[in-house]
C-alpha cells in the first residue's frame, strides 16, 4: 500500500535506532529542486543537512557542480569527491584559517571560497594566504535580518568590500545571503518580507559592479526563501534540507512538495506504566532542541504524546487500553533532519523495501584530515 511506502521487509534485521534513507524519494527530491530553479548551475546545496559522500554524489549526477558547507570537513568531503567549486559558508577564525589553507593548497584544482564579514577577519586571511602564496575567493556575508552574522548591506558591506578589494590575497566574488528567520506560514507576506530584505543588497550589487567593472554572484536563500530568489536574475541559490525534508519544513512550508527521505525507526523497549511505552529513541538519537511535542512525528503512530525525554528513552503516553508490545516498531519523521542527520555515523539506505547500501556520515566528525 502506498501508505506503507516507509516500511521496510525485514526491520529484524536492523538495530535501532536507526536512520533510514529512501534511495528514490532522495533522488525525487533533487529533480524537485531542479526544477524549481530551472536549471543545477543555479543551485550550490549545503551539505549541512546529509554530510555523506554518496548522498553529495547523487547531486554532482544530477548535475550540480557547486557546493557550500559550514565546516572544514564538509567541504573536506565535498573536494575528496570530486566537486570543483566549493564555499565554506562560514567566516574562518583561528586555527581554521590554517585548516582552511591547508586544505586549499592540498586540493589546487579546486575552486575555494570563504565568507568574511569583517575587516580583522579577512586581514588575519589575507596575511597567511599570502605567506602561503595562495589567492581566495571570498563572498561577503550579509546580515538581512537574521543576526546571526554578516556586515549590513548599503554603507557597511560596500565599505568592507572597498577594503578587501585592498588586500592581494583575496578576491571578491559576491555576496552571501542567508535569510533563514523568513518563515511566515503566509506565502505572500514571507516572500514581500525577502523582497524588503533583498532589494538594498541588489542595489549595492549594481553600485559595485558599475564602480568597478566586475560581474558579483550572489548566493541567497536557504530552503524557506530559495523559491522567491530563484525568480530573480543572477542569482545563485542555497538550500539544503530538500533532499531529505523534515516535518519542520513540511509542516512550516506547505506549498513545498519535497517527500519525506529520511526517518527515524525505533522500538517499544519498556512497557513502564498501563498507558506508558518507552522507545529507543533518546536525544542522542534525534534533534532535541525544540520543545518536547516537536522533536518527532510518528507516521504509524500519530497518536502517541510524549511525555519524557531522555539520552536513551522516549517516554510516550499510549493512553489505557493501547495495543503495543515489547519490539514494535516505529518510523518517525524528524521535526529537524540536519542534527538528527549528525547523531548517526551511518544512514542505512532503503530501495523497495530493502536495505541496499549503508552511508557513513562522513563529516559529521569535525575533522577528517585538515
């Protein structure tokens, strides 16, 4: 039955917790995105959310050919693949200027970038790539609302722009814009709310190139506002939850058809109380940052509340009477996909019912070599 598309033929044969991944949902879901953007030379996906190789490689075969992670490993794995043009969508601080360097002169056919932000940052980059003897492209990362990171766009990102145009060892080649706190459940209002925020960032773009003669890419939008920015011209899009999904987007994004790819499966451990079960799905094993009723949502199992929350247990309220025996087994879908994704050194990959293959999830570890 098309209900029990997420059921597996054999669950005795895998431990749980597990985190299982739909080979052919994945794939569907990467055609999706594709055609939401028109064409893969529009799209640099964030490996935030699968962090395997296999999984980076099911998009390079789509015909992706950029790439952006947040860590020294992401981008470690993406370049180990094959991927040529890679951005690590993070500012390097410390010890992670040299990692990051390190890894560029290790891989010279790849094309590097880095997000800067600040002027002391992009100094302390430029002073070692030049004693290394290195060119970096650099994206500056603008701030449009989200306050997490980034330089202003008007006076403040085109002043910080004036100064790395000084520095020898960089280059610039955009800007970087993430605007992930856009999360209206109103279509309309969330995509006037990117407008608001994109339309001074384009206006600077033009001031920019027409000062100085170069052409400025622009990478916008994660999974909540990609849609909006891939109407516009020139622009490259970000997302990276699309190919697994998660209930948090499906349920916050409604007018998004990506399938769910990626679950969770557990099993009842502990019959505690009359109406109580327990599962083997901890906070060591699912994204646990949001409150208690929204880590997990059971698709054959839509009844059960939970009602505690530990690193190896999840209490869930059965109500009197219920059914559940020692050993059942239940398929979750995560309200986030991407920690959860981090909680597992391996997806155990589904196809017709069957497991097919194991991903290691590779760059979960902070440091593969670099």
């Amino acid at each position: 039955m098309i209900d029990d598309w997420y059921k597996v033929n054999h669950p005795e044969k895998i431990d749980s917790p597990a985190l299982l991944v739909y080979l052919d949902r994945a794939k569907e879901n990467i055609q999706k995105v594709i055609k939401e953007v028109g064409t893969p030379d529009r799209l640099r996906p964030h490996i935030k959310t699968n962090k395997s190789a296999e999984a980076c490689q099911l998009m390079m075969d789509a015909g992706i050919k950029a790439f952006k992670g947040a860590t020294i490993a992401e981008i470690e794995l993406l370049a180990s693949i094959g991927a040529k043009d890679i951005l690590l969508a993070y500012q390097p601080v410390g010890p992670k200027v040299d990692r990051f360097l390190a890894l560029v002169g290790h891989y010279p056919a790849v094309k590097f970038h880095c997000l800067l932000d600040h002027v002391d940052a992009a100094k302390a980059l430029n002073e070692k790539a030049l004693a290394s003897n290195q060119k970096i492209g650099v994206y500056i990362d603008l701030n449009a609302g989200t306050n997490r990171t980034g330089v202003v766009p008007g006076k403040p990102g085109e002043d910080l722009f004036e100064q790395i145009l000084e520095l020898k060892a960089l280059q610039n080649t955009g800007f970087h814009v993430y605007d992930g706190h856009l999360r209206d459940p109103d279509l309309k209002l969330r995509e006037i709310a990117c407008e608001e925020g994109f339309a001074p960032i384009s206006q600077m773009r033009e001031r920019l190139e027409n000062k100085h003669k170069l052409t400025l890419d622009i990478i916008a939008g994660g999974t909540t506002t990609f849609p909006f920015h891939s109407k516009r011209e020139r622009i490259t899009c970000a997302p990276g939850t699309f190919i697994y999904w998660d209930e948090g987007y499906a349920s916050g994004l409604p007018e998004q058809t990506f399938l769910y790819a990626a679950l969770v499966m557990c099993r009842v451990i502990s019959l505690p109380t009359s109406n109580y079960v327990c599962v083997d799905l901890g906070y060591k094993a699912i994204a646990s940052e949001n409150p208690l009723q929204d880590r997990v949502k059971f698709l054959n199992a839509p009844e059960l509340v939970p009602v505690s929350h530990s690193e190896e247990h999840l209490v869930l309220d059965a109500k009197e009477g219920h059914s559940y025996t020692i050993g059942d087994v239940l398929y979750g879908v995560p309200i986030h996909i991407c920690p959860t994704v981090a909680s597992y050194q391996e997806v155990l990959v589904i196809q017709n019912g069957e497991q097919v293959a194991s991903w290691k999830t590779v760059a979960r570890d902070r440091r593969i070599t670099f």
